[in-house]
C-alpha cells in the first residue's frame, strides 16, 4: 500500500494506491464532518463488479451509500446527464455535507467532481479509480468538466477530492485495449517528465504487460507522484501544470472529431505524442531522435506509432477549439526525454506539414 500527498494548497488529499483498496476503503478515507450519505456514481457494468463492496465499507463508517446510474462511456459527460444527476441529488435530499463518489473511469470521474463542484455550490467528492487512465491522471488534481458537440472538457470547474483511493486489482479485468489506452498518458509521464518511469517500463515491460499488481502498485503510483507534485506547483493549470498536456492538443481534437467515439482517449494522446515529437524535430526544439524513441516505446505498449488522420482542416478547426488555445497554437514539445517545454505561436503551416508527413490530407 502506497500513499501519496497532494499537498495542493488549502486542500490537501491523499491518493492510496494498493491491491484491496476499495474493499478497504473505510480504513482509508478520511473522516467527513456531517456526512450522512454517500452518493456513488458509477455506470452499470462498474456497478456490477465493484458496488457491493465499496457499499460495505461505506456503510461501514455510517455513510448510508446511494447509487446513481449513469450511462457508459463519454456519453455519460454531458450537460444532460450532470442535470440528471443534480435531480436525483435532490430528489434524494442531499445536504452539502453529504459525499459524491466517483466509482468508474475518467469520464464518471470528470462528471461526479463537476456535478458536486457545482451542487449546492459544492460538494465533498472522493475520486475511486477503476481504469489505468483515471487512476495515473484523470481522477487526481481536481479539473472537473463535461463535453459540449464543439470541444472535450468546455464547461467544468477545479475541485479537488477529500481523497482518491485506486485499487490496482481493479485493473486487471479491465479489457485489453482499455488498458492500453491508460498506458498512453503513463507514456506521457515517461516522455515528458520522468525517465526513471520511461527505465521501468522498458525494463518491466513483461510485468506491465500482465498486469503484475506489484509492477502496477510501483507504475500507478510513481505517476501520482509526478502528477501530484505538478499540480501542488499550479493548481489552476496557469503555468507548470500545461505539460501534463503533452500529446493532448492533437489528441483532443482527434476525440472531438470522432465525437468521442471512435479512437480511444489513449490512442488519441499516443497519436498527438507522435505528432508533438516529429513537430519539436521540425522546429528545432528536440533532437530528430526524438520521434524513433516515441514511436517504439508507443508499439511495445500496444500502442499504434502512427494512425490514419481526419481531413487537415477539421483537425485544425478542432485545435483552434482547444482550452489553451490563445491566439496562436500551442503544443508542449520536448527539448529531451523528460525536458518539456510549452511553445506558443506555433506557425500553421509547419503543423499542417507535421500533419501531412503523419499521413493527413489537406
């Protein structure tokens, strides 16, 4: 069992990373003044493996535990769902003291902390990971939000959980490609942030790749740390934290234009990681091994290096769309392995040439 402060400023959590967590989880949440209820939001086939127990603990510390039903997938994060959400909140008479849980992957996690950011002005939320994705990124730091049709993440809010407990036994039902797609933001880390991270999985790969709770204790974990620590330096996503985005300007556009249903989130990123290389060759900001290095981390991962592009201009369109965009496009790219830098103004016509050299079509 591992733990692992978030010491953002004012409200500081801990992540507890271990195999049992959830079954455990009265012994690892914090106590919670006046709560009563516990409101767990998870999709019906999360619901089914996991409800019972993490029900049992809560009830288990006096929280009477309420499900939620919401729809699977990234569906489910929409304006519709969280009003649907906010009527059953109160049709159940919630109180501000009483608890959201996040019981699912990234999007019940994004859509349970923007539903209790915003019910009764505010909630407390516990973020209770079930994927690779939530438990690396998505459920740590605090950025809530739903979809609207124009962009991924338009309307949400910064509200940190009172604690985030990622069972690692979790993942290992997970499906194959789901799983792959976690493996992308761990990618992320790697490359941008961590090469202690990026030794491990070259090295461990065999152990990653079977889902050995032991190797996934240390990997979900060294990620918390590097995630937590960048998001205590900037919590409002201001300076610092925009690294964490590194392959995702590309990758959120390629969502969107999917309508997020088609190319998973991972394989989104893994895309835009390969994208955000060959750009930082092309600029001169990183070395043109850069690319290579990506690449075959990407393909050992279960990863495609390369990927079959929309029409230049939707994919352009999307990224103008972007939350960071400012008058100009901006892309975290590598200097090196673990030496991120956010490039403003990044000229047009050097992306659509990235983009044509990766197989796009104006």
């Amino acid at each position: 069992m591992i733990r692992v402060a978030v010491p953002v400023p004012g409200s500081e959590y801990e992540v507890v990373v271990g195999a049992g967590v959830l079954e455990e989880a009265d012994r690892h949440l914090p106590a919670i003044p006046g709560a009563e209820k516990a409101f767990v939001v998870a999709d019906q086939t999360v619901a089914a493996t996991y409800l019972e127990p993490l029900a049992a603990a809560l009830a288990r510390i006096s929280l009477i535990p309420i499900h939620i039903p919401v729809p699977q997938g990234e569906e489910a994060k929409t304006l519709q769902v969280a009003d649907a959400l906010y009527r059953q909140l109160a049709s159940q008479e919630a109180h501000r003291a009483d608890v959201v849980v996040a019981l699912g992957g990234g999007v019940v996690g994004d859509l349970s902390g923007f539903v209790a950011a915003t019910y009764m002005r505010g909630l407390p939320v516990v973020q209770v990971p079930t994927t690779l994705t939530a438990q690396v990124d998505a459920a740590i730091g605090g950025k809530t939000a739903v979809n609207l049709p124009e962009g991924k993440n338009l309307v949400g809010s910064f509200h940190q959980p009172v604690a985030v407990l990622a069972d690692v036994e979790a993942l290992r039902t997970l499906p194959d490609r789901e799983f792959r797609s976690g493996l992308a933001e761990v990618a992320k880390y790697a490359l941008a942030l961590d090469t202690d991270l990026l030794d491990l999985l070259e090295t461990r790969l065999q152990g990653v790749l079977q889902r050995d709770p032991d190797v996934l204790e240390d990997l979900v974990a060294r990620c918390v740390r590097i995630k937590a620590s960048t998001v205590a330096a900037d919590e409002r996503d201001d300076g610092p934290r925009l690294v964490l985005n590194y392959g995702h300007t590309l990758g959120h556009a390629l969502e969107r234009i999917d309508s997020f249903a088609g190319r998973s989130h991972g394989e989104a990123v893994a895309a835009g990681m390969v994208f955000a290389a060959r750009l930082g060759s092309a600029m001169g900001v990183g070395d043109v091994s850069l690319s290579g290095r990506t690449g075959r981390l990407l393909k050992s991962l279960g990863l495609e290096d390369d990927a079959s592009l929309p029409p230049m201009e939707q994919i352009l369109e999307a990224m103008r769309l972007d939350k960071k965009y400012r008058a100009g496009m901006r892309f975290v790219l590598l200097e090196d392995v673990g030496r991120p830098r956010v490039v403003e103004d990044v000229p047009e016509d050097l992306v659509r040439d990235t983009l044509e050299a990766m197989g796009g079509h104006r």
